[in-house]
C-alpha cells in the first residue's frame, strides 16, 4: 500500500501540493488502494482519469511493473500459496493498473442504474437457482423411490435412476441406457429377431442421413414427420471469431434427414430391387436409432433419439400386404404377453391417429398402473402410397407392370417403460423371469476365515448348484463381493428386479438346504427352505409360477381397467381431474362411437383423452351394430376405447 502512494505521489508531484504521506488534500472523490486512500483536491484535476495526463516515459515504467507484479502473483500461484497471501499483492496490482485506467476500482461504484438493477436481479436469483440446482444434484445421487401414491411420475424417474437402467446425457432429450437396461433390451431384440426371422424378413441396414428430397416424394409422410426433424446443413465446420461454426462454404445443396424412420430410403433401394413378381414378397428388417425431435421427453417412453427395429415389406396384392401387416401385430401381441408378461389390447387406429401415408394402422395397446395406456407396437399397412412415390413397379405374371404393396412394423425401447410401469413397485424392479437378464442371484454367506473344512464344503455346494441351475437353461450370477454387506446385496438385487434369491451359508450346506426368496408373485413375502438337491427343479418350476402369476395380475388389472356403459360426461368428468402423477388412475373406456375427425378433436381438447384404438375383437364381433356413439348420438360405426 505504501508503494502504491508513493506511485501516486510521484505521478503527481510537480502539479499539485501533497502531503508528506503522499496524499492530495481537501478530498472530494476518492478510490480506496489496499489501506491508502487517495483523494483529489478541489481544483480542476482528475487524479489519473485517463492516461493522458501521464508522459511516455511514465506509462511504459507503469507498465513494466504491473507485467512483474503479475509474474510475481503467477510465481506465488504455482507454488501454492494461498489467498490471504497472494491478496496484498493483487491490490498492489491493481492500484498499479488504475494509474492507467481508474475504472478499475472507480468503475464498480459507477454503473448504471440499469446495470445495477440487473446485477441485483441476478443475485436476488442465485439463491433459488443454487436451491434449485442443489434440489436436481441431490435427486440425481438420491437412492431414494418416492411412492406411487405420492407422485407416479417421479416414482417411474427415482426408479429408471436408482435400478441403473438409464440416465440423462449432455444432449437434451437423449439418454444414456446402462449395462442393466441394455441387457434388458438385448433380451427383447433377441427373442423378437427370431420371430422376426420365422416371419421371412431380413435384417439389412440402411443409412442413418436421408436426403430431404427423398421425404417430399410421399406427401402425407413429410407432413406427419416435418416438425421432428433433425436436419444436416453443412458438412464440415470452420473456426469462427466465437468458435467453431458451420462452413458456409460447406453447405450442402439437398440437406439431410437423420432419419425419423427409414420407409422412403427403403422404398428408394426396393425400386433397385424389384423388377418382377418372382422378387415378390421382399421382407427387409433392421435394428437402428431414430431421431424424432422432442421438446418432453421422458427415458424410454419419449426420447429425441431411441432404439427400435423397423422392418418394411413390398407385396403383390393388398390381400397379402394387409395380412403381413396384422400377422406381425400378432407377433409383437405374443412377445408382450410371453415375454413381458404385459397383457394388451389390440387394435386399429382411427384415422386421425393412423402412421402418415398409411391406409391403416394396427396397435397393440398396454394399460398401466397409472390408468394411462402405452401404444406398445405399430404395424402399417401402407397401400400403394410409397410403391407410387418412388415409383416402384413390378411386372406380374400376365407381363403387365403393377404397383406394388407395402408395408411397416416396428416397436422400440418404450417397451422398457412398459415392462417398468406395468410389474414394478415402491421397492425397486420386478422383472418377469423370462426377460430378466438374471434370473437367480446367490448370495453366498462365507465360513469363517480358519475353517477350511466347511469352506471346501461351501465351495463344492456353491459348484452344484450353479451348474444344476444352468443345466435347467437358467441366468445365474454369484454374489461373491467381500467388500459388500449380505443385507446391502439382497437390497440391491430386489431393487434390480432379479426374480429369484438364493441365499447359502455353513450352516445351510450342513443341512442340505439353501434359503429361496422370490422377487414377487405367491409366497414373495416369505423366505423359503429348499433342498440342495430339488433346487433347480424348485427354481424353474417357481420362475414359472412367478411369470404366470405376473401376467395374471396384469390381465386382472386390464380388464379392471376398462369401464364400458358410461355417458361421455361422466368420462369428461373422470379424465379433467387424471393427471399421469396419479396413482391408480381412471383407466380406459370401451364406448359406441361414430368416427368423425372433428368430434375426436374435440374430445382430446375438453378431456385429453385420445381413442388408443378401435378393438380389433369387438369390433368384429359387431358389438356396436345397434348401438348410438355416446358423443353424437348417431348411429356408432365402430367401439372405440378412450384414455389418456
């Protein structure tokens, strides 16, 4: 500080009287120089207000020795010296800098109102942003579920987070899907490729970019697809003032689709493909990610980018397009049910609902334990929409050239969200055994460190009962963790799901026994005793009874579920108040309807509920026949099931 007055003093001495500790007299404005103040006098001049009133000279010796004051600060961090330390010499700093430029210190004290206000609007928010982001990073580390009846919607998010199925990444509305939740889907492509196979399709693969010329040709798709469309501009980038930016020498002349789905790249390759009846039925599959721009996403319900499979077949008559189209509604029906132990409904969409360019859309629909119905798979058929568009022909058996008919399927990683919201409880997972990507889990109980003789025993036990388990084509995994508490482990395993604990200590393997404990279903509530020598004939026979007990109260809950004979107030009524955090909610509602575009529009906007479809087996059977739509009252032509 006495350095920095000295400065002052000499920078002004010769103009103006000073003190004999360097200091101006008669003080109107001041500037505070660690503890010297600096004053100006009364006359006309301003201490330093700019560099002008300093010689040349003057400014490069001011100069010099900030560049040493900051080497020596420098010098002083990289030893590490702390702050307290390095503090007087910052304000020597400084107050060396402001006899170039007062602002400096003088500047703080002098902004403008404006600038004031929004300075004191940032800090009167950094609390509640602190707060807020606080509250976010304890909810992203928290292990803990909320309940279902407290906030469903957060108890789906606490449970994708807490199970390590998935999480958020850098890029909004995308997730990163973890080794348990992959393992799960790789679960549900495998026995879905199979089926998929047995149906005649194969897999292939086709580019993740479509030119966007390529979604114009089929004008119904690019309307239905326009707003979520992620589109490549340029390709390649170049360093700007603020940073890399897009080449504007770079831009491509036909942008980029990455793909929201791939039918109008597949029709461009089929027309390649397809010159005669004999190249007829072309079945083509692939596994692939999609980008659909999201501004709500949710993990695996709603994403911007997600996984799934697609196939696309091209036909020679609509008989055996249309036929494709439901055979594989089937397919994804059974592998819902026999996998997933999830129960469905299925049907055909309502016009207004169908996939943009197809002539009809047949889903599978999933209730969960909100009330609320999951669209769990699709399959189109597409007429001769996208044969025409690209101009895909083939020449039929009297040489005539023909358009051909196609068709679309697919489901994707929502299946996770279903498989979650539809078995799942305030603990944790429950997985049906036969998608479980470990179906018995053993916790085995160690002897102790100086009894050799049962751990040889425990060793041999442990051995068996691996193997037998695995002779019976079940998933086995060994807890053997020394660093991890048994309670702590059989925590962690009921929160992931696995149907089936085993648990072995000494004293069990001289008796004989082992200690079973079922993730859910009858008798989940109580260990049970098990001979060494029935366990894998008890563990698959058990896995069995839990996946059949899993999908049984599934379907109790689905057929609960759907309300019939109501008025439409009364279903207004019950849907204003069903928000998705309910829990149990509403459910869904099978009703005599007319179809009739601007009456569903309607209906969605007053109650939020959409028809999820038109029932395939009620519809059949003509149960509407003599019926009156209970919106319009005319005639109904198809029963319609309503939800949110």
């Amino acid at each position: 500080a006495a350095a920095a007055a000295a400065a002052v003093s000499s920078a002004v001495r010769g103009k103006n009287s000073v003190t004999p500790n360097g200091l101006l007299p008669q003080p109107r404005n001041c500037w505070l120089l660690g503890s010297t103040t600096m004053t100006t006098t009364t006359n006309n001049f301003r201490l330093f207000s700019t560099a002008a009133d300093l010689s040349e000279e003057q400014k490069l010796e001011i100069e010099a020795k900030i560049k040493a004051k900051g080497d020596e600060i420098r010098a002083m961090k990289d030893d590490g010296a702390d702050k307290a330390a390095v503090a007087p010499l910052v304000e020597e700093l400084l107050s060396l800098k402001a006899q170039l430029d007062p602002s400096i210190l003088g500047g703080k004290d002098a902004k403008k109102p404006q600038q004031q206000q929004q300075q004191q609007q940032k800090q009167q928010q950094q609390p509640q942003n602190k707060k807020q982001q606080e509250n976010t990073e304890s909810d992203d580390e928290s292990d803990f579920i909320t309940a279902r009846a407290v906030d469903y919607s957060k108890w789906y998010n606490d449970l994708i987070r807490v199970t390590g199925l998935a999480e958020n990444s850098p890029v909004r509305g995308c997730m990163v899907i973890k080794p348990w939740g992959m393992s799960l889907w790789d679960k549900i492509r495998n026995e879905l490729d199979a089926k998929i196979q047995e149906h005649g399709a194969e897999n292939a693969y086709f580019p993740l970019l479509i030119p966007k010329s390529f979604l114009s040709k089929e004008a119904e798709h690019v309307d239905g697809f326009a707003k979520e469309c992620a589109v490549v501009t340029h390709h390649r980038l170049t360093a700007g003032e603020d940073g890399l930016i897009a080449d504007p020498e770079a831009k491509l002349e036909d942008p980029l689709i990455i793909r929201p789905t791939s039918e109008t790249m597949i029709w461009y390759m089929f027309r390649k493909w397809i010159n005669s009846h004999r190249d007829l039925p072309l079945k083509v599959n692939q596994w692939a990610n999609v980008m659909r721009w999201e501004m709500r996403t949710r993990p695996f319900l709603r994403t911007s980018e997600f996984l799934w499979q697609e196939g696309h077949t091209a036909h020679a008559t609509a008989e055996g397009a249309l036929d494709d189209a439901k055979t594989m509604m089937e397919n994804y029906a059974n592998l819902c049910q026999d996998l997933l132990a999830i129960p469905v409904v299925r049907g055909a969409k309502s016009p207004s609902e169908r996939f943009a360019g197809a002539e009809e859309t047949f889903t599978i629909e999933a209730l969960m334990q909100n009330g609320w119905a999951l669209q769990s798979g699709t399959s189109h058929f597409l007429g001769q929409s996208f044969g025409k568009a690209f101009d895909v022909t083939f020449q039929d058996t009297d040489g005539e050239q023909k358009d051909v008919w196609g068709t679309s399927w697919g489901v994707s990683t929502r299946l996770l969200g279903a498989l979650i919201m539809t078995h799942s409880d305030d603990n944790g997972l429950v997985l049906p055994p036969r998608v479980a990507p470990v179906q018995v889990v053993i916790v085995p109980i160690p002897p102790k460190k100086n009894d050799e003789e049962s751990k040889v025993a425990m060793d041999k036990a442990l051995d068996d009962m691996v193997a037998a388990l695995k002779s019976e084509g079940l998933r086995v995994k060994v807890d053997d963790r020394d660093f991890v508490r048994n309670g702590a482990k059989y925590f962690e395993w009921e929160r992931k799901g696995v149907p089936l604990r085993i648990e072995l200590g000494p004293r069990d393997v001289k008796n004989d026994v082992c200690i079973f404990k079922y993730r859910a279903g009858e008798g989940s509530d109580e260990k049970q005793s098990v001979a060494l020598a029935d366990v894998a004939k008890a563990a698959t026979s058990g896995l069995d009874a839990m996946q059949d007990n899993l999908l049984e109260v599934a379907k109790n809950r689905l057929s609960a579920g759907i309300s019939t004979d109501v008025t439409y107030d009364e279903m207004k009524t019950a849907l204003e108040s069903d928000e998705a955090s309910s829990y149990p909610g509403k459910g869904l509602y099978l009703v005599p309807w007319k179809c009739d575009a601007k009456n569903e529009d309607t209906i969605k906007t007053e109650c939020k509920a959409t028809i999820r479809c038109y029932p395939l087996a009620e519809n059949e059977a003509g149960m509407h026949k003599g019926k009156k739509c209970f919106y319009s009252g005319d005639d109904a032509t198809h029963m319609a099931l309503f939800g949110r």
